[in-house]
C-alpha cells in the first residue's frame, strides 16, 4: 500500500506530461483529453469494481487503436449552479453535454512524425432548469461566465482538422476547423472539464477570443527550453455553424514566445508572452482590437502548481482592457483528487461599468478512474452589471464520466 501511495504522488505531473505529448494544444484539447483519461485509468483506484464495469468497452477501444491508430474517447458531464441573487425570479442553472472526440493516427504511426485527424461532436443541452450555466452571469448581472461551455447549443461539430508533427516531434501544425482557446495562451492548470468553471478563471478574458472556426496553427522548440506558436483563425468563428470564413477576410491572429524546461514540461512550467489582433468585424458591428498577454505556471514536488496571467487590450471586442489573475492548484497524493483557488480581477472595456473581481475555489473528488464529482464556489465582487449588489456568490456542482 505505501508503494501505491508513492506511485501515486507523481501521478498528477506524470498525467500532464503524458497529455503535452500528445501534440500542440493544451490540456483541453482532444489529443491532451485523450491522453490524460487513458493515464488515469492506470492509476490506483478508490473503486476497482466500479471500474471494472467500464472494462469491457476501455478494452474494446484500445484494440481499435491498436489495429488502426484511432482512438476515441465518450464523456458525459453535467453541471448545476445556484446564485444568490439575480436579476430576474431565475437564480439557479444546470447544463449537459455529450462529447464524443477522436485522434485517428493516419500517417507515421511508428515515427515520431505522426498525422493525425482529430474531431470533437458535442451536443449541449438544458438539464433541469431553462437557464444554463454558460448563461447565468448575464441573469446575475456579472460579466463572464460562470460555467464555461455549459449551454444548450444542441449538436455541434465543434473541431474537425489535421494535426501533423514534423521535427521529430519538435515542431507540428494544425490546419481545418480548431478551437482557438486549445493553441492560445497555455497553462497547464486551465481544463473546463476537469478543473475550474469561471471564464475569467480559465482563459485571459483581454483576448477577444472567437469561437471555433477555420484556421491554421503551427509551433516549434527553438531550442529543448523555448519555443515558439502561431495562430490565425476566422474571426467570426461559430460552435454551430459550420462556415468558411462566412463574413470574408476577418482574422484573429495571435503569436507567442515562451521558455519551459522541456517539451514534455511545457503544461507543467511555462512562462510566455503573447500577442493577438482581431480585424474589424463588419457585419457583427466589432471594432478591430488588439493586446498582449504574459502568464506564468510552475509546478512544485509533482503536486503543486501555481499560476499567474496578466492581460491588456485596445479596443472594445473583449470583454476586459485590463485583467490579473492567479491562483494554484494541488494534487492530492492518492487518489489524484484536486484542489484549486484562483483569483481574478478585470476592467471591463466598456466605459462606466466598476471593476469586478472573481473568487474561485473547487475540489474534484476522483470517486473511481472513470468519474469525477467537483464542488465550486464561485464569489463575484462588484458584479459589472449589477450595481446595486457588491457580492453575489455563486455554488456548483460538476460530474463527468469518460470512456
């Protein structure tokens, strides 16, 4: 038992490594997904017999990896949340979302050169309340969002592109329909679906993010510590519409320079600077816009990592000209259930509205490898958009199962 427990205390790094070496994206993204699910499934369990009932089917997708390089993940998550206060008679949200996600490893499957096909289908629905998480903060008068991702847009294909690496790994690109939030400002803490819910928390809110769209990425390490990424995408990106660049040459780009001990480390340490444009969007009536990003995350004993992420924009299409956020994360020994903090403070772009800060906390209870329960607490100052409140705190409660 005491060598299991010692197995255990690395297993939180050993699974963000094993995720950075699934390609280009962050811990969100499919490969990473792919990777840290399949990892969690190796380590010690609470529950070896509800695992057990999952066996069949792991099984089954890993031959079918083994035979043709395509492997697939199933998830269901569910999230509910309570406010305290609201702008209307409505004060609690809750959401679902089904994914099925793939990484079919078509070209140099025994080299370190792999291509990959990678896609996301997803269908996001209402739950026991008309209003969702992802639409909570406007109901409250905060402005974020409180449950990131967590709507009811329906079925969506929400990425479908190649992946290539090229370099001996070193280097890689991905071009067809992308998140741009899986390429853009990494930390290897920001997981919507296993760590917190609070945009704010998890991305940098300066950066006037689209939705997923077609575009091109590409990134290499200079050297084994610094590397370098690009990024240009449709600016009028949709979760629903599959569209090639509907509104015509409207692009969001955006480049970063950064240093990490090494490739595998990249989730684990990692300091970069970054800087993104967006064009004038002409027909959704957005101004062009542009900032710079800088963000920071080192881990400590395997189980400790700490963040930071400060953001400044000119122009009115994000939602913040100014932000600072940060926080930590802690793996706990045994078990790899998780606990985190964050702070964040924002200054909204548009003119007149006060300054709002964003308190978050959550712990993740890893109740067998294949489901996860997580409680989060959400306390929102000065929500922008409602002044006659200084604090509206926000509970919630998330449960994902994965194949």
């Amino acid at each position: 038992d005491n060598a299991a427990i010692a197995e255990q205390s690395a297993t939180g790094a050993a699974i963000l490594r094993d995720a950075a070496r699934a390609g280009l994206g962050g811990p969100q993204s499919v490969g990473a997904q792919l990777e840290e699910d399949a990892a969690q499934r190796k380590t010690v369990s609470r529950r070896p017999g509800v695992d057990a009932f999952f066996d069949p089917a792991e099984n089954s997708l890993e031959r079918l990896r083994a035979i043709s390089g395509l492997q697939v993940g199933l998830d269901y998550q569910a999230v509910y949340q309570a406010a305290t206060d609201s702008l209307t008679d409505q004060n609690q949200a809750s959401s679902g979302s089904a994914r099925t996600f793939g990484k079919w490893q078509l070209l140099g499957r025994e080299t370190d050169n792999i291509g990959s096909l990678v896609f996301l289908l997803e269908q996001r629905h209402e739950l026991w309340n008309q209003l969702t998480p992802a639409q909570l903060g406007s109901g409250i008068g905060y402005l974020g969002i409180t449950g990131t991702t967590f709507s009811d847009s329906g079925a969506s294909l929400t990425t479908l592109y190649w992946e290539q690496a090229v370099a001996n790994g070193n280097a890689g690109f991905v071009a067809g329909r992308i998140d741009p939030t899986d390429y853009i400002d990494i930390l290897g803490y920001a997981n919507q679906r296993t760590t917190f819910l609070n945009l704010s928390t998890l991305v940098n809110p300066t950066i006037a993010l689209p939705d997923q769209g077609f575009g091109f990425g590409a990134g290499t390490m200079l050297t084994e510590r610094v590397f370098a990424k690009g990024l240009i995408t449709d600016a009028n990106g949709s979760l629903t519409d599959v569209e090639f660049f509907p509104a015509g040459s409207e692009f969001f780009t955006y480049g970063e320079l950064g240093w990490t001990p090494s490739r595998d480390d990249r989730y684990l340490t990692n300091i970069h600077v970054g800087a993104w444009h967006v064009d004038e969007r002409t027909d959704a009536g957005v101004p062009e816009s542009r900032g710079i990003v800088v963000s920071a995350n080192v881990t400590i004993d395997d189980v400790f990592m700490p963040f930071v992420r400060a953001g400044w924009s000119d122009g009115e299409a994000p939602f913040y000209k100014s932000a600072l956020s940060g926080g930590f994360i802690y793996y706990f020994p045994r078990y790899r259930d998780l606990f985190g903090f964050a702070a964040a403070w924002n200054d909204p772009a548009a003119s007149g509205l006060r300054d709002q800060t964003t308190l978050e906390a959550f712990y993740r209870y890893q109740f067998s490898d294949n489901i996860a329960i997580t409680a989060d607490a959400q306390l929102l100052i000065n929500p922008a958009l409602n002044p006659d409140e200084n604090q509206i705190a926000v509970f919630g409660l998330r449960a994902r199962i994965d194949m």
